[in-house]
C-alpha cells in the first residue's frame, strides 16, 4: 500500500490532565427553546429546498418514505416548503 502512509506515535495516558471546559456529549442539540430551535431548522430547510426547486426549475418533488425518522421528516418538511 503506497498511498498509506504510518505515522508511529506513543500515547502518554495523564490522569491528572483536565479539559479546560466539560467536553457537551450533545453539542447539536438546543438547550433550551427546543421548539424555537426546531422552528428556526425547519424554516432553514425549507428555505433551501424552495431555492433548491426554484434553481433547477423543478416542476415536482418525489420523497421515497420508508417509515424512518429521516425519511419522514423529509416529507413532512417537504409538504410544508410547497
């Protein structure tokens, strides 16, 4: 393998080592107002996806739905948009 390239290095495990800041397990997701928060996503998703539709001169949208999470928000943002 040529185009890999190993770089040795050894890892110095310090117990005593404290981040300067907690480290959020959860950065993306809003701490408070989460309605606000989810508000303020969706219309930016919608923005997009009207610009997205306006640029490409689409007539129509086609959503395949699985049942998922994604897939669902996907079309319920959609039926929104339009």
């Amino acid at each position: 393998m040529d185009y890999v390239q190993h770089v040795p290095f050894e890892l110095v495990v310090n117990d005593a080592y404290q981040f300067e800041k907690p480290i959020d397990a959860t950065p993306f997701v809003p701490k408070s107002d989460e309605k606000d928060a989810f508000e303020e996503i969706m219309n930016i998703q919608m923005a997009g996806l009207a610009k997205r539709m306006e640029h490409t001169k689409a007539q129509s949208l086609l959503i395949g739905v699985s049942g998922g999470l994604d897939s669902t928000l996907a079309l319920l943002l959609a039926a929104k948009t339009f």
